[in-house]
C-alpha cells in the first residue's frame, strides 16, 4: 500500500529526541526518505527508521549557524535528490530557565531569539535554493505553540519566540506562494516529552492537570497526537493550504 509521503524527501530539525524523532519516523513510515538534523546526534533515529525498512541520513546541524544549515540542504540533495518538506522543528524550550519577565537573563533571552527564530529563518534560507532548482514547490513546516497564541507567564522569550515563528510563516506564505511553496505552523500545547519534563521539573504533575483541565480534550498531548498533522501537511492531500496555524492543543484555543 503507497505511503501519503511516497517519493518525497523530508528534512527534520531537532530530530534526536522527542517530537522530533517522532516526526521523523512517522514519515519515514509514510515513505519519505528522511533526513534527520540536530545539535545532538541523530544515530538512533536514523538506527530506527532504516531497520524499519525506510531511508534515512543524519546530519550534526546547529540551526544558528549559516552553513551547517546549507550543510543540511547539500546532504538532503545529495543523498536522495531534492527537497520537498522541511519541518522547522528545532527550538530551546526544555532547558530554559524562566521568570518573571524583568528578571530573564537576557543571554539566555538572545539565545531563544537566535534558536527559535533566526534558526527558522537560517533553514528555510538553506533549503529554498534547492527547491527553486527543482521547480515542484514544496512543504515548509514551521513548529509554534500554543503558548504565542494563549501566552505563557513566566516564560515571555519562549511565548515571544513562538509568536514570531507565527508572523514568519504567513508572511513567507505570500512571498513564496507562486512559486508553489507552502508554509505553515503547528501550534501544540505541551507536549508530553522529555523537553517538557525539563521545563517543568518538580511542578510537572501539577502542571500536566492544570494543562489538561483547560482543553475541551481532557489529557495531555503525547507526542504521536502531533504526527497526522505534520503527515498532513506534509502531504499533496494539503496542498491548497498555506499560511495556516494549526492548533493541536485538545481544543484550549479555537481560531
């Protein structure tokens, strides 16, 4: 049976752990050849998605630096030929300290904005040349969250950073739009993970109730509750859809 993905060539940031990993090789099992991108190494999730019978290739990828972003683009092309999805999944989120806001460190404060932003904005530079050349269009994926549209206290760089991921992908939609690029964003609620773990620490469980008492959906979001979405997009069954935020929050905000 043909996978929704068949034939396409997915790159992943952040994809060691996590969401990331779980994107990964959801799509793999959809058919795409994946390449999986992160600070961190991305052995077993490659390990995982080739013993499963797909096509995988990993890359170290620092998305604040230009060319280990270009880097990631040259392996996509040139292990599998193109590049139709690229899922901006990368971002600090679990070390992050927090605070009130006049009290965030502000090193910490630049390190979100050069992660959670200028690292989408640094992909999506990498990989437009390639697909320009292939002339198809493509999927860019960028990963919000819940916390740009509802806000989150305590953590204002993070919600900050989120909300601009937000402004990037409806304005890259029209910008790109006629060249058959779409861009959109997923915005998920926190997701049960180990970045959320750190994030939270000792108020997890407290926070896990509190979280879930808020959506309409009443449990936490586990992180195979994301993969349709990004599938979805990342799949010719959304392509007349662009500049859209996709809420997958258990229904806390309606758009």
């Amino acid at each position: 049976m043909a996978g929704q993905l068949d034939g396409k060539t997915v790159i992943v940031t952040g994809a060691a752990r996590g969401l990331g990993r779980e994107y990964a090789e959801r799509m793999a099992t959809e058919g795409a050849a994946i390449v999986a991108g992160d600070v961190r190494d991305c052995a077993d999730t490659v390990a995982a998605i080739i013993n499963a019978g797909g096509r995988a290739a990993s890359v170290t990828l620092d998305v604040t630096d230009m060319d280990s972003c270009t880097a990631m683009a040259e392996t996509a092309v040139s292990e599998f030929g193109k590049i139709d999805v690229l899922v901006n999944n990368a971002a600090l989120y679990g070390g992050l300290t927090g605070g009130r806001f006049e009290t965030l460190d502000p090193a910490e404060w630049q390190q979100v904005l050069d992660v959670n932003i200028t690292g989408v904005w640094n992909c999506c530079k990498a990989v437009i040349g390639p697909i320009r050349e292939a002339g198809t269009g493509a999927s860019i994926i960028n990963i919000a969250s819940l916390a740009a549209v509802y806000g989150l206290p305590f953590s204002l760089h993070y919600a900050m950073s989120k909300a601009a991921v937000i402004g990037m992908t409806r304005s890259l939609a029209r910008e790109l739009g006629r060249e058959w690029v779409r861009v959109n964003a997923v915005a998920p609620s926190a997701v049960m993970t180990e970045g959320t773990e750190e994030f939270f620490g000792d108020k997890l469980d407290r926070a896990k109730d509190i979280i879930a008492q808020g959506q309409t959906l009443q449990r936490n979001l586990e992180v195979g509750d994301l993969a349709g979405t990004i599938v979805y997009l990342a799949s010719d069954a959304s392509n007349f859809v662009t500049g859209q935020t996709i809420m997958v929050d258990g229904g806390t905000v309606y758009l």
